[in-house]
C-alpha cells in the first residue's frame, strides 16, 4: 500500500509534536519528511529513527550551542534541530560552511540543506561517513554507500557541488509498517482522549443533525 | 496575466476585513470556486456522460458520471446504499450513509470499480490511492427525499415551495481532497490549467453529485410508481442544489493555510477595488447590477435560518437591501465612480452581511476586469515556508507589531480571552473546540490561536538585542518558531491572518466556517449551532446537459419576473 506525501507530511507533524517538539519545529518535521519521500528517501523510517533517539531528551540538549557552535550539550544533535538553524541561517554559513558533531540521523539534514540551497540559489553539498549527497533544492543527488550509513556522525554542509544523478522523484510513499505505526503511536499522544461532553459539543452537532 | 492598471482605490485595509464578524458575513461573488469551475466548463465545452447507472429498486448500486475536459477525463463513482434510519447521522463520527463517492483521474476499469467498492463505502475507515481526487458522502434529506419520491411516483411534481424551503434532496457532510485518506495529492494535478484554481477536484465532484441526486430520485419514483411515475420537472431539479453540512474541520484549515487564505481575500479584494476605480459604469454594467441585485434580494427572501445569531443577521441583511433600494432610487449610478460612492455609502449604512454582499454584486457586471484573479487564488508558493533566520529581532518586532498589534495588549490570561482551546479527539481524529478551564484539554491545544502566539514571541523579542539574527533566537526558543514563520508569511500576504481572537468565550466557529464556505460559493448559510453550519452548493445551477455560456456563471441569482 502506498500513501501520498501528505498523510506522510501529517503524521510526520503531528509525531514529532507527540515526541515533545515544539509545533514550528513539528512543521518542519512534517515538511522534512515529505521532502525526503518525494526526494526517493525513506522520509518516515528516518523520522522515526531521529524521534526515537531524541524521545525522552530535552530537544535543547540537543541543539546547536550557536550558530557558530554546531555542538550539542549532550554531545549529540538533532538533525531538526541542527537542520532548521541551518536553514535558518544560511546567510551566515554560506561563505564557510558548518560541520555539526554527531547527528544522530545525518540524512534528515537533507532537506534542511534543501531549504538552504533553494533560499540561497546555489547547490548545497552534505557529507558524512562515506556519503556524500548534493542537491538543487529540489531534486537529491548521492555518491556513496547503497544503504544511508546512521549516525552519530560527524555532519559537514557547504556551498556549491555538482548534481551527478539525481534520484527518481516520488509522488507516493511505501513506509514500513513498523515506522509507520511508530510515528502513528507518537502522533496519538496528541489526542484528547474523548469525554462525552467532547463528543456532544466539542464539534457542535447535538442530537438533531437527520432531518 | 493581463497587467490591470493599479487600482486607484486603495484596498480595503486588513485591521477592517480579518475581523472574524466580517469573515463571517461574506457572500459567494465571481471568483467563488464554484462559478471559476462552472465558467471553465461551459467556456472549454466539457462534454459529460453518465456511463453506468445500475441501482435496484432500494437504490443500493452505483453509478460512474464522467466529466470531459478538452485533454482527460474525470469520473465520479457513486454507491448508493438502503441506510437505515436509525444510521443516518451527519456527524463525522457517523460510519455508514446514503450514498459515498470519489472523484477518479480517468475513467474507472471494472477491476478499478471492484476495488473502490471494497473502500469508498468504508470512508475514513477504507483506503483509496493515487487515482482518486475526493473521497466523499451524502444522505438523503429526511425532510424531503421520501416526500418527492412518492410524489413523483405518483405522477405529480413535488411542491416548488417545499422543495425552496429544504433547497436540496441529499446533503453531502465531508469533502475529502487533496491526500486524503491515499487520495492524489494536490502537488500532483496543480499543473492542469483546471485545477488550478483552489477546490476544483472537490468542486467537480459536489456538481457532479447533485446530477446523481436527480437522477436517483427520479429512478426510485419510477421503481416505486411505474408507468404512473413522473421525472422531476427540469425547472425544479434546477432549483435543487446538493446540501451540505459541516461542522468545525473546516475552521482550521484557513488557520493552518494562511498563505492560501491570503490568497483568496486577496484576490476578491482586489477585485472590489478594480471596480470601485471604475470611473462611469456603462448602460449595460448598471443594468445588470440592478438585475443581479433584484435576483439576490429574491434569493435572500428564501433563505431561511432556525439559529437566532443568523437570523438576527438575516433580519439585518434584509434590511440593508431596503436600505440599498432606496439609494439607488435616488442615484441612478451614472455619476463618477458610482461603485465606489455605493461602497463607502454602504460602510456607515448598512450591517457587515449588507456590506459584504454589495461588494460581492458590484463585481458582477466586471468579469471582463477581475475574472483573471482567478488564476491568483492557489498556493503557489512552497518556498514561503522556510524562515528568514538573517531577519533581525527588530524587524521581527516590528512585523508582529504590523499583522498582530490587536493581539499585543490582550491580557492572554484572563479566562474570556483564552476560554476556548481547540484540539483533535482520539475518537474520531475531527478537530474540536473546548472550554479550556472545564475538559482536560489544554495538554493537547492545536496552534490555532495565532495572535496569542504572536503576542508571546513578541514578549520574547523584547528581551534580545535588536540587531541579533532570528536564527540565533529561533535557536534558543523553538518554542516560538510557529509564530515567526506566520509573522514572516503575513509580512508579505496581508490577508494571511484572522486578526481576531479564535480562542475567546465568545468566538463564534460558524463566522469561520462561512468565510470558507463563501469562497466555495454556497449559500443559504443555516447554521445549526455555534460550530455547525448547514449550506446549499449549486442551487439553480444548470445540469450538465444544459450549461452553457449563457447560464455558466450567473445561475446562483433565482430568475424572477421584471
């Protein structure tokens, strides 16, 4: 079965809610993992993956000391985290480059590294481990190992880079049903639990809705 | 694009038309979503068919209507089902109704109809893919649908003011679109010229749903009466349009989309303010005003509300169009800039719902000056998105000052200002509103209350030095993230934001409801509570077989006698 990239984008958002995000930074989870998918990533597997390695830390411990400081106080980063300032301050990296000590899912800086590339107008080129990906902002190119290698690694991202081959787009996602039904678990922390008085009110019908 | 000469009226400001009372008086105009797709149809000669049509005499079966544009075809499959009264709810917990539906790319094989059946009748609860453009649902009219069937059935038509006073023979509750439930993304059909403008998938298949409706009232009378049986009257089944009721989903969506919203209040702004510049009306353009001002004055004299909030509106809105007919009694609009002066006389005159439907009529003699706004109203922009982290924190003040300055000095803890909270029950996965300081739900708020977000950043903001980059505060403060990317949104798109209280005691959800509803271009608002809204869509329209030019666009105005 296959899901379209904004059931992917919803739930991707809402789990990274549940997972004790903030919401503009759920947003950016959700577009995050869209973006991946329609790159021809697994955008929900590598979700889950990053909400797992942060779920029951503070998202501060595990975000950049600054902008010039692209360390976190736990010794590790989150790549939303570590990839919404990226994008954020593109301005600021453009001419050196950032290198982010050990992200615990270097290929969700990917589409951090999109937004900087689009915002910027030039290529942007990500490396860790043996990888080495670059993209246009919209479309993906990656050199390297078959499998994404996962982190902690060390992340470096600059300026410029050649697209070789592109990866296929995607308008359609093919989760796996594990990381599906993970993100699905973190996004119904943000349910209300139902009451009869919500079931009643909450969305205003009241017995009268059948004629 | 055609490049208008700027307008030299200014447009109206957005501290006047974001409020939520104004949104929530707006009329349908020339750019609702309906009419764009109506005028596309007759103007591109769609040529539509009704392949299959294979119901027993229960009305348990389904149809395929098919929709030809000048390059693909669009297909609604519908299944009719024999719901027990008992079933028939129109809340979107509801698992079972009359009829289900969904708008296919193309034209549906059997193996296609055979899977669709297995799903489309499971709604929420079965699963369509990348073929599918809606996902959607109606029931038959308790009030009415048997009344007419057994009329019908017994040769003679139903009454016209019976059927005036429902407006409808089935009433359709959720319009799934864009990735729903597997559907198509929207991203995937935004390059076809037709679906360009918002809503059109959805649109279709609502105008494709009322022919199903005649049609199977008519086959049940024939099953039920025979020979005796009778088809409803043409005149009649135009009256008709297809119900719809919705409840809060829909208040939501214009928060989460600011962008998009813009784009829609922008457009039609825009379009007042064209016409208003407008410096003599021609002979024909003040005559058709007139006309089309005789024929909604006949289509408010029919509608009906059963709520006290829109019927003290509706009591105002009649008013304003006595008001409005002894003005042009006395101006016979040959005079300079006559929109304009009939505009600003409106303002101190008349109630928000008078002064909201003028602005929606003075359009309609001017499809040759705004039509093109249609091509304006989609989001087109993705990268509006991503935040400007080199933004310096007093620039960022200052935007919150600009678009949230009614927010700002809000006292956001005092219980009436922040009694509401809005959140998503684990039943049903609907959005709801609750009292905040009543259910257990404050844990679970949706960021749906923009200004009380702006004001909180802005307080944050206040303690940084003025020239610190945004992405060194965003860092340290996630938390405000949300409300700097509206900010910078709305920095550029002005109508992006509902400058009202969205969580306050006294909010009403139907004023958001109707803001939408209106740019979908239905009418006979009857809400049915404070968040529950009850709506007629195509009523008077023409049915396939009979669009064209001459009636594509103008048919939401009720013909009456000169």
């Amino acid at each position: 079965m296959t899901f379209s990239l904004g059931e992917v984008e919803a739930v991707a958002r809402k789990a990274a809610r549940g997972a004790g995000y903030s919401w503009g930074m759920a947003e950016e989870a959700g577009r995050a993992a869209r973006w991946l998918c329609a790159a021809g990533l697994d955008g929900a597997g590598l979700l889950a993956e990053a909400l797992a390695a942060a779920d029951g830390t503070d998202p501060a411990e595990l975000a950049p000391r600054a902008l010039d400081d692209w360390r976190g106080p736990s010794g590790r980063l989150c790549p939303l985290m570590a990839g919404a300032a990226l994008s954020d301050a593109v301005a600021f990296w453009k001419e050196t480059g950032v290198t982010m000590a050990g992200v615990t899912v270097p290929a969700l800086v990917l589409p951090f590294a999109a937004m900087a590339a689009r915002a910027s107008g030039a290529n942007v080129t990500v490396r860790w481990a043996d990888v080495t990906a670059v993209t246009d902002g919209r479309a993906l190119s990656l050199c390297g190992a078959a499998n994404l290698p996962t982190g902690p690694a060390d992340v470096s991202v600059s300026a410029g880079g050649a697209m070789t081959a592109p990866l296929a787009a995607r308008t359609r996602a093919t989760p796996r049903a594990e990381d599906w039904a993970a993100l699905n678990a973190l996004a119904a922390r943000t349910y209300a639990p139902a009451t009869e008085e919500s079931r009643m009110k909450g969305a205003g019908a009241g017995l009268t809705d059948n004629d | 694009m055609t490049a208008a000469p700027p307008p030299a009226v200014a447009l109206r400001p957005p501290d006047r038309v974001m409020r939520l009372a104004r949104l929530g008086s707006l009329h349908q105009c020339r750019l609702s979503f309906m009419r764009i797709l109506t005028r596309r149809m007759a103007r591109e000669g769609w040529r539509f068919a009704r392949p299959v049509f294979d119901f027993d005499t229960r009305g348990v079966g389904h149809a395929v209507y098919t929709a030809q544009t000048p390059d693909r075809t669009y297909s609604l499959v519908a299944f009719g089902h024999d719901l027990p009264p008992e079933m028939r709810s129109d809340r979107v917990i509801a698992t079972a109704w009359d009829a289900t539906f969904t708008l296919f790319d193309g034209v549906p094989a059997p193996a296609d109809i055979e899977r669709l059946s297995g799903n489309v009748p499971r709604q929420e609860a079965g699963r369509v893919d990348e073929r599918s453009l809606s996902l959607s649902r109606a029931n038959r009219s308790a009030r009415l649908w048997d009344r007419v069937v057994s009329t019908l059935a017994d040769g003679r038509q139903p009454d016209a003011g019976q059927i005036a006073e429902v407006g409808y023979l089935m009433r359709t509750t959720a319009v799934y679109g864009s990735g729903k439930f597997g559907a198509a993304d929207y991203d995937t059909i935004a390059d076809r010229p037709e679906m360009r403008a918002p809503f059109q998938a959805e649109m279709l298949s609502v105008y494709l749903t009322r022919v199903y409706q005649r049609d199977l009232v008519n086959h049940m009378a024939r099953a039920r009466g025979g020979h005796r049986a009778v088809p409803l009257e043409p005149g009649i089944a135009r009256q008709l349009g297809i119900g719809n009721s919705t409840g809060l989903g829909l208040g939501p969506f214009i928060v989460n989309h600011p962008l998009l919203f813009n784009n829609w209040i922008a457009a039609r702004e825009e379009a007042i303010a064209r016409v208003r510049a407008v410096d003599r009306a021609a002979a024909a353009e003040i005559a058709l005003f007139r006309n089309v001002l005789a024929r909604s004055s006949a289509l408010v004299a029919r509608w009906r509300s059963a709520h006290p909030i829109q019927q003290a509106r509706l009591a105002d809105l009649r008013a304003d169009l006595a008001a409005l007919a002894e003005r042009l009694n006395g101006d016979d609009l040959t005079g300079p800039r006559p929109w304009n002066r009939l505009v600003e006389w409106s303002e101190a005159a008349l109630s928000l719902e008078g002064q909201e439907l003028l602005a929606s009529l003075i359009l309609e003699p001017y499809g040759a000056l705004v039509d093109d706004l249609a091509d304006r109203m989609g989001d087109t922009d993705p990268d509006a998105f991503r935040i400007d982290g080199s933004m310096t924190v007093s620039r960022a003040r200052a935007l919150i000052e600009d678009t949230y300055g009614w927010a700002l000095n809000l006292d956001w803890d005092a219980p009436e200002h922040c009694a509401r909270a809005w959140y998503v029950s684990a039943e049903k996965l609907e959005p709801r509103v609750g009292e905040r300081f009543e259910e257990p739900i404050a844990d679970y708020e949706l960021p749906l209350a923009p200004g009380r977000d702006a004001a909180a950043a802005h307080a944050a903001l206040a303690d940084w030095r003025d020239d610190a980059p945004l992405a060194e505060f965003l860092l340290r403060h996630p938390e405000h993230r949300f409300a700097i990317r509206r900010a910078q949104i709305a920095a550029r798109a002005p109508y992006a934001e509902i400058r009202d209280n969205t969580i306050a005691a006294d909010m009403l959800p139907i004023d958001l409801l109707r803001a939408k509803l209106a740019f979908f271009g239905a009418t006979q608002f009857d809400p049915r509570s404070d968040r529950w809204v009850r709506i007629c869509m195509y009523g008077g329209a023409p049915y396939p077989e009979e669009l064209n030019a001459g009636n594509a666009d103008l048919w939401v105005y009720p013909e009456v006698a000169p």
